[in-house]
C-alpha cells in the first residue's frame, strides 16, 4: 500500500518546491548589500539641535549633525537607541539631547565626518562604521 496517492504526492512536491524557493529568496535578501543610499535612511526630518547649545566636542558633534543630516540618517546608532527610545536613525540623536550623553553617538558622528571630508560616499561611510563597531561589540 502506498502512503501517498500520485496526487498527493504531486500537491506535497508543489509545496515543498515553494517553500524552498521562498526560503532562498529570504536568505538571500538577508545578505544582500545595499547599494542604493535612498535605501538606508531611517527617515528622520526634525532639525537638529543647534550647537551654539553646547559646548566642546558635544557642540562640535551637534555641529557635524547639522552639516551631513543625510549622512547620520543613513547610519544606525550603536547605543541601541532605536530598540530603546525608537529612534529613526543617529541623526535622531541630535534632534534632541540624547547624543550629549553618548559617546557612542557622538564617535560614530565623528567618524562618519572624517570619511565624509576624505570624499567617502555614504554607502561606504555606513560599511565603515558598521564594520568597526561590529568589531566592538563582539565577545
């Protein structure tokens, strides 16, 4: 006696192959590099907070964020502001007070200008960034 009728068979071999395809097509949009900047901002439209505010390298991070918005909107924050407070993006940071508390927030802006002043595109500031704070996070 056979378990599965040729019918059934048929129908459970349709499904597996769409279940396998979907599988791969998620897989690899996972890995998938980006390579259109419009594709990594976070969407944040509030001016950021004037420097004049602060004082040192918390108003000269505040500076920055003012000068290449584009380019923190296209970043994410280490601190893990956006899991924490819901923050779009580290430009989200200095929108409000937030990155005059963060060092996280503040390197990240500051190495994000230092390649932006080298002629480094956005894609390749963000890869940057992302591959040097991947390294920090590591145990």
């Amino acid at each position: 006696m056979r378990f599965l009728t040729e019918k059934k068979h048929y129908i459970f071999l349709c499904l597996l192959t769409a279940f396998m395809a979907g599988a791969v097509m998620t897989l690899s949009s996972c890995t998938k590099e980006v390579t259109n900047p419009a594709d990594l901002r976070g969407g944040e439209t509030r001016q950021t907070l004037d420097p004049a505010q602060f004082t040192g390298a918390v108003a000269d991070a505040y500076r920055i964020a003012g000068e290449i918005p584009q380019i923190l909107d296209s970043m994410h924050c280490y601190c893990e502001c956006k899991k924490h407070f819901g923050h779009k993006s580290l430009l989200t940071c200095y929108v409000d007070e937030h990155a005059k508390n963060c060092d996280a927030c503040m390197d990240e802006a500051f190495m994000a200008y230092e390649l932006h002043k080298q002629g480094k595109d956005v894609l390749t500031i963000r890869k940057a960034v992302d591959e040097h704070y991947s390294r920090m996070t590591r145990h």
